[in-house]
C-alpha cells in the first residue's frame, strides 16, 4: 500500500495546484479497499500501484461529489470539503481528481481503460437514480439493489476484473467476485448505519433515512408491517426522526428481523464470491474480513 499511497501523492503533485495538495489533504484515505483489492489479484505485476492509485482517485472523487448532493458535513469522520470550503471547491476538485485519473487511464491497455471508464459512467447513473430514489419511499427490493449496484459495487467490479486482465487471470470470476463484494459491503454499512452509534459511524446515525434513502432494512420492515404502521414508516422517511420515532423503528426492525434478513443476503452475496475463488486465500480473507464487521 506505501507504492499506491506513493503513486496517489505523485498524481496529486503532477496537478501542480497548492490549493489541490491542501484540500486533497483534509481527505480521509478510507479503507483502501478498491486499491487492496488490485494489489492482491494483480501483485506480479508493476504497475498495480499506479492502477490502485487511479481507482481511488475516482473513489475519491465520487465521494466528493456525492457529499454535495446529500449536503453531508462530515465524511469518516472529519469535515467534508463541501461543508469546510463550500460545494463549489468539492464539485470542482472532484472533477480534477477525475480529469487525472482519465489522464493515467489510457496508459493502460484499451480493454482495461474502457472496464474503469465504463464503470465510472455506470456509478454516476447509480448516484443519479439514487437521488431520484429519495425524493419518494421505495419498498422495491429489486430497484434497490439495481441501485447499489451501479452506485457501488460497479467500480469495486472494475477494479477486480480489470486487476484480472493485467495478470491473465479468469476476468469474469474476478469481476463476479467484485461485484458480490461491492454489493454485500454496502449491504453491511446500510445496517451499521442503523445499528452503530453515531461516534463510530463518524455521522449521524439513522442518517441514510432521514436523507431519503430506503435501505434493505426498511425495505423488510415495510414488507412486513400491517397498514397502519407502514403509513407511519413512510410518514417518518426524508426527515430527522426523534428519539421516540428512532426507537419505534428499531423496535419494529428488531421484532421482525429485518436486520437479520439483510445480513443474511450480504452473506449469501459473499458466499458465492467465496465459491467463484476458493482457491485464492487472501481475495477470501477479504470477504470474511468484510463480513464480520460489527452489526
């Protein structure tokens, strides 16, 4: 990880921009898990460092612009840039950070290049549906994870997939494996969002409700409540909750499981990536990681 944290801080000082190296700064780096991912599948190969560093540029970038959209304040924990510098210094160093990783892009060959662009365009299109996904409560499964898919797990594909193509690995196993791990990942920060306190989450907790967004969790419960209740659920979406009206969701969560039956899709999701790489310990490693994180 010191090569990519190397190539990442070599890309940023090739903007030749102070203001760019002092707001790419306050960022927080995350947990890498895009760049880990090239590195374990692509390890033989010298340029999975500068491929690590390039999909965390975009990571990096979409987040920026993502924190726009939903009005956030913090991002892991620290202030966002939108919130320190304003929305217009986040969109436009979201779009240099973008504009450099593209720049780095065609040095590869066009297969990979086209698999990391295509992605890009697939999670912006994700970021889109999501925002017009909040604006009216889903109770459609199937539209959410079409949703998560393009948002989240399409560049965690890429990365896999186009980490495979460097090496001559098996492209579309790498690729299913990157998927399930996208989508399970975001699976278990959807109920750490719900079940964490706010000082661990690094944000409001509850917070992807009162935003708008309907995750698998409220999805069950919706599903599972009479009439009366799930007028009230649908009454509570959009809006910061009081404590009463956080208790009664949770309450209702807990006595219908709907936690339980979202863990139990993230770990079905990880389970068949598990099978398409058994053999591969350390792509395995990840995804036991992943999925025993605290909910």
């Amino acid at each position: 990880m010191q090569r990519v944290e190397a190539e990442i801080a070599r890309l940023i000082a090739e903007c030749d921009n102070d203001e760019v190296t002092r707001l790419f700064g306050t960022l927080s780096g995350g947990k890498r898990l895009r760049a880990k991912l090239i590195l374990k599948i692509a390890h033989s190969d010298e340029r999975a460092p500068l491929l690590a560093a390039i999909v965390e540029l975009i990571h990096g970038a979409s987040l920026l612009h993502d924190d726009v959209i939903d009005e956030a304040l913090t991002r892991r924990g620290v202030s966002s840039v939108n919130a320190t510098d304003g929305s217009k210094t986040a969109v436009m160093l979201g779009d240099i950070l973008y504009s450099k990783a593209f720049t780095e892009l065609v040095s590869f060959e066009k297969e990979i290049a086209r698999i990391i662009a295509s992605s890009v365009t697939a999670l912006s299109k994700g970021e889109m549906i999501d925002v017009k996904m909040s604006e009216n409560f889903n109770a459609d499964e199937s539209k959410y994870l079409d949703m998560l898919y393009l948002k989240t797990a399409t560049l965690i594909e890429a990365a896999a997939k186009s980490a495979a193509l460097l090496v001559g690995k098996d492209a579309e196993k790498h690729a299913l494996y990157g998927r399930n791990l996208g989508l399970s990942f975001q699976i278990i920060d959807d109920i750490l969002d719900i079940t964490v306190d706010s000082q661990t989450l690094g944000k409001p907790a509850m917070n992807d409700f009162s935003e708008g967004k309907c995750t698998l969790p409220y999805i069950y419960l919706y599903e599972c409540l009479n009439d009366n209740d799930k007028h009230r659920l649908v009454s509570l979406h959009g809006k910061v909750n009081t404590k009463d009206e956080s208790f009664w969701i949770k309450k209702m969560m807990a006595r219908h499981a709907c936690v339980e039956k979202s863990f139990t899709l993230a770990q079905e999701l990880s389970d068949e990536a598990k099978k398409a790489l058994q053999d591969d310990s350390a792509l395995v490693e990840i995804l036991e990681t992943m999925i025993k994180r605290s909910y």
